[in-house]
C-alpha cells in the first residue's frame, strides 16, 4: 500500500561474509529544561527508551528527551572519538551550525 512503509533502522550491515554492527553517536534535548546529552550506543531505540524512563542517572531529572541527531560510525573507537569531540566546545559549536535549521 503507497505511502504506508516502514522504515526499520539497520543496526548490521553484510560485507563480504562479515556481519558488522553500528555504533552511534547520538544527542537528545530534553523537552524540559532544553539542555542536551550526548551519548554512544549500538542499540539507539532502546537507549533513548531508557532515558525517557529514567532509567540513567545523569538524565533522569531531565526527562522527557527528543533525539536531535544521531551519527552511525563502524568502528568503537572512532564513535567513542566522535562523543568525546561533541562533548568539546568545539564540538559543541559544530552541533549548533550542523542543527541550525533545528533551531530557527
């Protein structure tokens, strides 16, 4: 039926016989106070779910969240660089021009 898809998000890919998992990046606002949390995952649907039940400490008294952007990397140590530098000033200013659109 048009118009009625699904879109699953795709949390492995198949290359070559090898089966590989995403790791994301990702940022939600919270709806209450308008900060942001910036986290890493492999299960983004889950996670998110867990923030808005309160289930982690850091944003439990900030909830309910919005995913705002979500970044997919292949490998551990190249999303777990991408947290850290969206955690910088830098990273910070990136996200504010990268989100623009979101903003205004």
């Amino acid at each position: 039926m048009p118009g009625s898809t699904t879109l699953k998000p795709v949390l492995q890919y198949h290359c070559s016989n090898q089966v590989s998992k995403f790791y994301i990046v990702y940022v939600l606002e919270s709806l209450k106070d308008k900060k942001r949390y910036i986290g890493l995952t492999t299960n983004l649907r889950k996670r998110v779910k867990e923030h808005n039940l309160g289930k982690s400490f850091s944003t439990k008294f900030s909830k309910p969240f919005k995913l705002i952007y979500a970044k997919l990397c292949l490998n551990f140590e190249d999303a777990k660089r991408r947290e850290r530098y969206l955690k910088t000033t830098n990273g910070r200013r990136f996200l504010a021009k990268r989100l623009q659109n979101y903003y205004n």
